[in-house]
C-alpha cells in the first residue's frame, strides 16, 4: 500500500483536532456554563468549523480531476456541506440537540462521498481508513455532548 508522504502528520493533526473535540463534549457533558456561555456552544462552534474544513477538502479533490471521478459533483457536495455545517451551528445554538444531530448527520455524508470518491483507489486506502477512524471518533464525541 502506498502512502503519501503527509500521511503522517495528516494523523497526527486528525488525531490532535478529534483529541479536541472529545475534551469539548466531555466538558459540555459535565458542565453547563465556560467563560460565561453555555459549553455546548464550544462543542457546536468546534464541530461546525471542522465539517467546513472537511467540506473544502472535496473542493480541493475536484480541483484535481485526475484524483476524482465526478469533480463537478464533488464541488456541489463541498459547498452543501459548508452551508449545512452554518444552518446546525445557527440551529445549534438555539436548539443544541438539533444541531448536534445534524452536524452527526453531516460528518456521516461527509465519510460516504469522500469514500464513494476513493473506493477502489489503493493509493488513499491509508486516507479512507483515517477518514473512517476520525470520523467513528467524532460520532462518539457528537454522543457524547449529546449526553450532557
């Protein structure tokens, strides 16, 4: 299996940015008020900051044509995901149940294209396999506020 050079620190930052979003659900779990605002809204903020920088990652994908098999389908998807990501933070602070649910919802559509787009490409299956760790992890994480 081929690797790319950044896979490394491609793990490294993936695992770095979940590490922060398991400590936001665990203190919104277990807190009500940081810094005078709910905690919750950390926890949304957050989320809805990394679904926008996935989302520009399937721009960047259709960019590179030769990488993607539907470049045109990909840049309609990157910006779905940035406007869904923008309507469950602004639900989200109002209602944060809904917005917890529909960014789950977002990071579960954002793995499916991005693994529809590499599906048989042997050289991202190191991607698809961090994609998929990262993206179980932020689930969890989306549980867990969810909880609190």
């Amino acid at each position: 299996m081929t690797t790319s050079p950044l896979a490394n620190i491609d793990r490294y930052l993936g695992y770095a940015g979940l590490a922060l979003m398991l400590v936001l659900a665990i203190t919104s779990a277990a807190s009500d008020q940081l810094w005078g605002r709910p905690t919750v809204d950390y926890f949304i903020s957050y989320s809805a900051l990394i679904l926008s920088f996935l989302s520009g990652s399937l721009w960047g994908k259709a960019i590179y044509r030769d990488q993607a098999k539907e470049p045109v389908k990909l840049a309609i998807w990157s910006n779905s995901f940035m406007l869904f990501a923008f309507i469950a933070l602004l639900l989200g602070l109002q209602w944060p149940g809904l917005g917890i649910l529909l960014l789950l919802a977002g990071y579960l559509g954002q793995w499916f294209i991005e693994y529809r787009t590499y599906r048989g490409i042997s050289r991202f299956a190191w991607y698809r396999s961090l994609r998929w760790q990262l993206t179980a992890g932020a689930m969890v994480a989306h549980v867990l506020a969810m909880l609190g």
